[in-house]
C-alpha cells in the first residue's frame, strides 16, 4: 500500500521560483497566442513564410521553458521511516 506523505513547509518552493516558472509559462503561452508578433509573411526561409518557421521554433523552445520549470519545481523524495519493512513484519 502506498503512503502519501503530506506536504510540509519545508517542501514549499519559495515565491521567487514559482513567480519565475509562472513567468516563463506566461512567456510560453504568450508566444502563441498573441498574434501580431509572428501575423507576417516576411521574412521567409526558403519557401516558408514567417508565420510557419515562427510556430515551428515555438514548440520546442516551450517544451524547454517547460523543462526548466519541471526542474525548478520538482521536490526530493521523503526519506523513508527509520525502522524499515523488516521492523513491521516481525
């Protein structure tokens, strides 16, 4: 059976580092939803026009942001109990 341990104050992340992974989203979503930046044909890239290769550099730099902020936010396992299995079974 698997024990939820609750989330202790020390496990908090402070404000600074949940305001910068909210920021890097809001960076993230921003980029493609806010139309007028990349609403271009020019500059194209090859045959491409700028709305294309703008969406096609968008996805993995969001898959980046998102990994920093995966990494930000992550917490360290809770060490396990002192006595071990082998205590509750005897």
């Amino acid at each position: 059976m698997v024990r939820h341990t609750p989330v202790t104050k020390s496990k908090t992340k402070r404000p600074a580092v949940k305001i910068t992974v909210a920021l890097m989203l809001a960076v993230a979503i921003a980029g493609a939803l806010w139309v007028p930046i990349y609403a271009h044909t020019l500059p194209k890239l090859g045959d491409f026009p700028f709305f294309y290769w703008y969406q096609l550099i968008l996805v993995p730099v969001t898959a980046i942001l998102c990994w920093i902020c995966y990494l930000l936010l992550r917490t360290k396992p809770a060490a396990p109990p002192a006595h071990g299995r082998e205590g509750a079974r005897r």
